[in-house]
C-alpha cells in the first residue's frame, strides 16, 4: 500500500508541535501576510524558521500558504517574502495565484509549489495546465468526486492532496466575494466574513435558513483514497483549537496506521466517527466524494452546535512511581467523573476519579478553575502532552 | 466607443436588436456548459450569422470536457474566441486546434497586472479584469498589461457560484417548489440577492446593478467593454451605454476592500 502523508493545520507554533505529536506529516500555516487566514495568528518569518528546523529534526515537513488572490498593491514584497522562505527551506508553498508561480521561474528561486484549492482543479486537463508550469503537487477542488479524482490521477499522475476533515465552504473555493458585498472584508485575500452562515429569507410564508454546508468527514473513504492513489490528506482549521487539532489528528493517524496494518475494523470507523463528530459539535458528511451533495450535507436552521466541555486537561508531568499524573485543568470535572486519556501512538486509557489532588496535595473534590494545576492518579503509560476528556463513547461497546 | 462594448445573448432575436443599435459583439453563453447565465442550445448557435464569442463560464469534469469537445466540433466555423472559466477548456482547445482566441474569465481573479500577464504568456489572448478592485486599481492594470484585457462595465455582479443546488435543497428540506430564479434577502441588513439555480449549481447576485460606465474613459489597452445582460431588457441596456440609468458605481470601484480586522478604518 502507498505510504500517504497526513496534513495538518497549524495556526502557531504550540499547534505545530502538537500537530506533530499527534501524527501529522506535515502542516500547513499561514505567514503574517499573503495567507488566506488574515485572522489567524499565524507565523512570523523567524517564527516559520523555528517551525521548520522543529519538523525537519522529526524528518516532517512545513508548507507555507502564499495562497491570496493578490491585488496590484500586494506585489510589493512578494518576490523578497518568497526568497525569505526559499532560504528558510520550507518543504513548499501553497499558491493560488499564477504570479507567485511567475516569480519563483522568473526569479529561479529554489521553491516547491503546491496547487491551492482556490484554484478548484477538477479535471486532468486543467491539472495539466498547472503542472506544466512545475507545479508538484495539486490540492484538489473539495467538490471533486471519486471519479474526478481517479481520472486526474490516472492521466497525470500527479502528486494529490484531498481534504479529509473540517469545515466546507459553500462556494466553490475563492469563487465567492459575498464578504466583500456585507462587510467589504476580502474573502480572497483572508477576510471572509462567513456570511454563508448567516440567515436568508426566501419568498414570503417560507422559512428562514442558512446555505451552509455540515462539515466534511471522510472516515470511510480513507482506505478507498489511499488505493486510488491520493498522496496526501488534509485537515482544514488553522484556526482551530489545541484539542480539537490534535483529536482530530489522533482519529485519522489511528485510522491510517489500522488500514496499513489491516487491523481497521467497522467497529473503530464508527468509533471514530462519533469521536470525530462530538470533537467538532458539528455534524460532518462525505460532501461531494460519493454524490452530489442534498440538502441532507447541509445545515438549514437546526444547525446543533452544542458547545461540550470534554477537554478536561493536558497532562504537564507524569510520575511512574506514584502513578499520578500533573494536569493543567481545562473544564470543570469531579470526583467519580469517567474520563479517558488519550495521547499519541496509544489506545484511550480511562480513568475513573476517585481522589483529586491541588498543586499541595490536598484532597479536592472539584477541579473548577481553568489552568488550575491538578495530580490524577492514572494507571498507564502517560506522558507529557497526552490529552484528559471526559469519556463519552467506549470502544469496548462497538466491538 | 461601441465597436468595444460586449454583450451576453439571452436569445437569438436579441441579436438582431442590438446590431440594429450598432453593437456588434456577442458572448453566447453555451447550454449545459455555463451557470448564471440564461444560455442558447447547440441548435439555436448553429442558426447564427454572425461570428460570436462563446461562454463555457462553470468548472467542468472529464466527462463535461468530452462533451464540449464533440460541440466545439461543430460550431468551431462560427467561434471567434471562447471565454472560460475552466482552464481545462484550453487543451480542448488545443486538441481541436481551434484557431480562436482563448479569454479567461474567472471571476474574482484578474486582480492584478502581474496575475493578468502571467496567464497571458501562457496562451491567453485576453482576460476579463475583476469588478471588485477599485478604478486605481483598473488604471494601474490597464497601464501594465501586456495585451488588451476586457473591463465589466455593467450589470449584476455575480458574487457566488456554488457546486450545490442550494434552492432545490431548500425545496426539498421543506417540501416547497420555489422558483429555480428567486430572490433572497438576509435576515439582518435586509439586503437581497438574485439566487439562479440550474442542475450544475447555483450563482448568486448582488440585487443592484453596478454601473462602472465611468470606466468607458479608460481607452488603453481595453480590448471590450463587457455588459453583463443578466435579467436586463435590450432597451434597458441600450439606455445605460447612453448613460440614461439610475444604477450607481459598484462600491469596489471607489472604495478598497480590506482583509485584516485591523485595516479596517470606519
């Protein structure tokens, strides 16, 4: 079976790391300019350095977004950022606009182009067209289907990127400026306002709604890509949490090494399924891949978005000995509360809370203040950065 | 000035009216092969006189790019050039050896000089420029390019294209059978859009005409100005190239978009 990277957002330098300890590839992020998550807080180029010398000792790899649709005014700087990140030897870079492509030939700058999204490619001719300009990887249009995919990839056998995880835009990527039109914020370079989000009337004695898409989830096509030869699968969000990348990150990772060691089962895909969907507090569908997407992958006015308080903390420290385990408290939990751990390279671990101790080992009966330092006594193999939530859904019960 | 001004075709007798009014260059939106558009079949083109432009403005698939080329095939006598939005089309293009000039129309791109000569040197013959810049902007364009580009002077601007059928969605999340080509309007600034749905997605317009006429002084390097007809009446069109209209300029013409939180200045 081919070896497939695992991508990751990463929208600074905490979530790069742990993106990589929960078992991305690769990341993506966004610079301080140029990057269609204007919001985020993004990289500055020192930061960018630190962040590839950081993959680089771990053999994984970073790939810099420069992916706005430039105005005339943005061309200032551009051919110098572009030579900045060349030297930094970022693994590549994610462009959607053909200048970015004319400068690195023009200028012969020692960069690797990957195809943004933006550029909706859904055909192998128009695959052509970029590849032909040494484009070496094309991440392709979120609309594409299986057959799109599988054609592309058979005529040009290109090096393919698809998007697995995360929130969807209505539009076809970059061909929407009703930002612009509300709010006068530039979708295209960062800005979008979301206003897919918002509520529409239609015609009188109807009801409202919104046009926006439930999330992607390609838990059950993964395998299926991975035959037909995808290269590469990414996770939206770089401007998502600590806990929901590396959630994220953990489901797929398992679910990638369990097909490559045929050990993956259905009773772990809808295992992993409801993980996934509690992470989000959204529902999340296939979209496009398997169909054209119905009013059943989009969300109307019933959107749940139940916000939950699973992350219960982040292990700091961890003593063999003792068995107890130091955890900086994220949400509110108690004694005799069922939670689990869950880390990298490792089954979930649960816990049930019989004693909680504070920072002078005082018996507690609460943990209700955020960031407080807390010792749980857990029995197994914990480190450092392993995640603490409340535990919902038991694997043991789907088997 | 009207030997530049183009037009969309909604039907055939429109093109009668329009040369009666000495305009004489047309973009066919092509059936099947375009969203937004009100489009003419296959056979209605094949009854056409007079050489045209042709629209192929939706993001196709291989079996979409098949199709078009067996229809290039047979109309490829009377095509002057093609606007697409799919680069794809270009090695259809190629394939058939179509002697036509090759005009990318992506809306939103065509944001800049240097974007607009990259695509340029790599086979296009012109580029419809972005209605979302500001005239400073256009200007600056206009004195940079290497080739003569096309400037949209008028009409409804399309600002979403979407993959899904999002009225038919609607339709059927709540048992209605709304028009395909409806109106909606937002729930909290009561702004309203033009909604167009056909089996290959939905576009939406901004509900104002934007009048950029202002932009018929710019002489240099235009190759066309563009009248989008989009749900306008010949006559309503022929009365805005004369200036007769009430449609005020489009917002980005005079004011730039901003896209940090912190640019903003108002």
């Amino acid at each position: 079976m081919n070896k497939v990277e695992l991508l990751a957002p990463a929208g600074d330098l905490e979530r790069l790391k742990f993106a990589f300890l929960y078992g991305a590839d690769a990341v993506y992020i966004g610079g301080k300019e140029y990057s269609l998550r204007a919001n985020a807080k993004n990289f500055t180029l020192e930061e960018i350095q630190e962040g590839v010398e950081y993959a680089h000792k771990l053999h994984k790899k970073v790939y810099v977004t420069v992916n706005i649709v430039f105005h005339n005014e943005d061309l200032k700087g551009l051919k110098e950022y572009l030579k900045k990140l060349a030297k930094i030897k970022v693994d590549a870079i994610i462009v959607s606009d053909l200048v970015v492509i004319d400068i690195i030939q023009k200028e012969k700058i020692n960069l690797e182009v990957h195809l943004s999204t933006q550029a909706s490619t859904l055909n192998a001719s128009s695959a052509k067209f970029y590849l032909k300009q040494n484009v070496k990887r094309l991440v392709l249009a979120r609309e594409a289907s299986r057959e799109d995919i599988i054609d592309i990839k058979e005529k040009t056998q290109a090096d393919l990127e698809v998007f697995i995880h995360g929130a969807m835009c209505t539009s076809f990527s970059g061909k929407c400026v009703l930002s612009n039109c509300f709010t006068n914020r530039d979708a295209n370079r960062g800005g979008c306002a979301q206003i897919c989000r918002w509520i529409f009337a239609i015609e009188k004695g109807t009801k409202p709604f919104s046009i926006m898409p439930k999330d992607l989830n390609m838990v059950k096509y993964i395998e299926d890509m991975i035959n037909i030869g995808v290269n590469s699968f990414k996770i939206e969000g770089r401007m998502r949490s600590i806990y929901y990348v590396s959630t994220i990150l953990y489901v797929y990772r398992q679910i990638i090494d369990k097909i490559m060691n045929n050990t993956l089962t259905a009773a772990y895909v809808r295992y992993y399924q409801d993980i996934l969907n509690r992470c989000a507090n959204r529902e999340s569908t296939p979209q496009f891949y398997d169909k054209l997407p119905t009013n059943k992958e989009q969300y109307f006015l019933d959107r749940e978005e139940k916000s939950n308080q699973d992350f219960i903390g982040l292990v700091l420290d961890y003593d063999a000995k003792t068995k107890l385990a130091t955890i900086e408290q994220r949400n509110y939990f108690k004694v005799g509360d069922e939670l689990e751990l869950f880390g990298p390279n490792k089954e979930p671990i649960p816990i049930k809370v019989h004693k909680i101790f504070d920072e002078n080992m005082e018996e507690i009966e609460v943990a209700r203040h955020p960031q407080m330092l807390v010792k749980l006594e857990v029995d197994g193999d914990v480190c450092q950065n392993d995640i603490v939530r409340l535990k919902v859904f038991d694997i043991s019960s789907y088997l | 000035m009207k030997d530049k001004i183009l037009v969309n075709i909604k039907s055939v007798e429109e093109i009668n009216q329009y040369q009666k009014a000495n305009l004489n260059n047309f973009l066919i939106p092509l059936a099947n092969f375009c969203v937004g558009y009100d489009t003419l079949t296959l056979k209605e083109i094949l009854t056409l006189k007079t050489p045209f432009y042709l629209l192929i403005n939706r993001l196709l698939t291989k079996d979409d790019l098949d199709q078009l080329s067996d229809i290039l095939n047979q109309i490829k006598p009377f095509i002057k050039g093609i606007f697409l939005e799919d680069l794809g089309v270009l090695e259809v293009i190629d394939k058939l050896n179509l002697p036509v000039e090759k005009i990318y129309f992506a809306n939103h791109f065509g944001t800049n000089y240097a974007s607009i000569n990259a695509f340029l040197k790599r086979g296009f013959d012109s580029m419809v420029v972005s209605n979302e810049i500001t005239k400073e902007e256009i200007k600056e364009i206009l004195a940079k390019v290497d080739k003569e580009v096309i400037l949209q002077v008028y009409g409804y601007n399309q600002i979403m294209y979407s993959r899904r059928t999002l009225i038919t969605n609607y339709n059927q999340e709540y048992d209605f059978n709304l028009a395909l080509d409806n109106t909606i309007e937002e729930n909290i600034t009561k702004k309203k859009l033009k909604i167009k749905e056909n089996p290959y997605g939905t576009v939406i317009f901004d509900e104002n005409i934007y009048n950029n006429l202002e932009l018929l002084e710019f002489k240099e390097n235009v190759k066309f100005y563009y009248i989008n007809t989009t749900d306008l009446k010949v006559e309503d069109v022929l009365k805005a190239i004369e200036n007769k209209t009430d449609a005020k300029s489009s917002r980005f013409l005079n004011k730039k978009t901003i896209y940090k939180i912190g640019d903003i200045d108002e």
